[in-house]
C-alpha cells in the first residue's frame, strides 16, 4: 500500500489486535473511534508479527513506546492512539464516518499529482538521513500537471499579492 499513488485510509471503529493492527499501520491515514481498542497482542500468543509491526509501529510513536505497547500487550483506546500518534485523528463512533468522509473531500480538492509525490517523499526521506532526502527531493524532477501548469501559477501568485 505505501506505494500506491494515492493516500491509502485505515478506519477503526471496534476493534484492532495484532495482525489488523499490523494492517492498520501500513496505511497512510489512520482514523479511529474514541471507543475503539487496539493492541499488538503478538507476545500474548507467542507468534512472531510478519506484516510490518516492529518496523511500522515504532516509526509512529517512537521506539520505546512501540516496545512498550508490543511487551505489554496493552489494549489502548482511539484516545490514548491519539495521543500517542498511534492514529492521526480520534471522534466519537457515531461521527467516524462523515469525519473521515471530510478528510477524503478535503484531500480530493487538491492536485492528485502533488498529493501522490509528497507521498513518495515523505516514505523515502522517512527512512533516510535528512541530507538524502532533500537531495532526493531537491533532484526530483516528477511533472505536475493537473492544475493547469503556467497557467495555474500565475493565478496563484496573483491571489497571494491580494
């Protein structure tokens, strides 16, 4: 999923244990009920995660935290997710959907193309030095194209002197 074109969005409204929660991180977007639980339950049944957790998880909260989380088994609330950056956003279950509905429109405004390479972006300088990603970004040479090119700029710069 991370190399997809496009932003991939995890929903969790009930529950996410072990290899769901894997899931769960390997999209772009995480969204959650506040009454939602989530656990990496792995060490609770004595098997080894396959789908990404120790990578994933500790680049979202950070390593001790993840090691924490993965030790303990501890079951976590979308609040608590939240808090810890486990999840991007958490809202009530009963406004989940309309909430991520909105983040989809407010994504879908913008150019596609810019979206999908400030994805690519952030996924190789995210594992590698600040220098290389800058020169990766500073060398990238990706055409942008659907919004209008020329055109589009100078409207832009336009409203930016008003």
């Amino acid at each position: 999923m991370q190399s997809l074109p496009f932003p991939t969005i995890a929903v969790i409204n009930g529950f996410c244990y072990t290899g769901a929660m894997e899931l769960m991180l390997a999209h772009d977007l995480i969204y959650a009920a506040e009454e939602c639980t989530m656990a990496d339950t792995h060490a609770k049944w004595g098997i080894a995660p396959k789908w990404g957790m120790s990578q994933r998880l500790p680049l979202r909260v950070g390593l001790h935290a993840a090691m924490e989380l993965s030790f303990t088994c501890r079951l976590v609330t979308g609040i608590e997710a939240q808090r810890m950056g486990l999840v991007n956003s958490a809202v009530p279950g009963v406004q989940l959907e309309a909430y991520v509905k909105g983040r989809i429109e407010e994504i879908s405004k913008n150019s596609a193309q810019t979206v999908a390479l400030m994805k690519r972006l952030y996924y190789y300088g995210g594992h590698r030095s600040v220098r290389e990603g800058l020169k990766y970004e500073q060398e990238d040479q990706t055409k942008l194209t659907d919004r209008g090119g020329v055109d589009f700029k100078k409207g832009m710069a336009r409203k930016s002197k008003l």
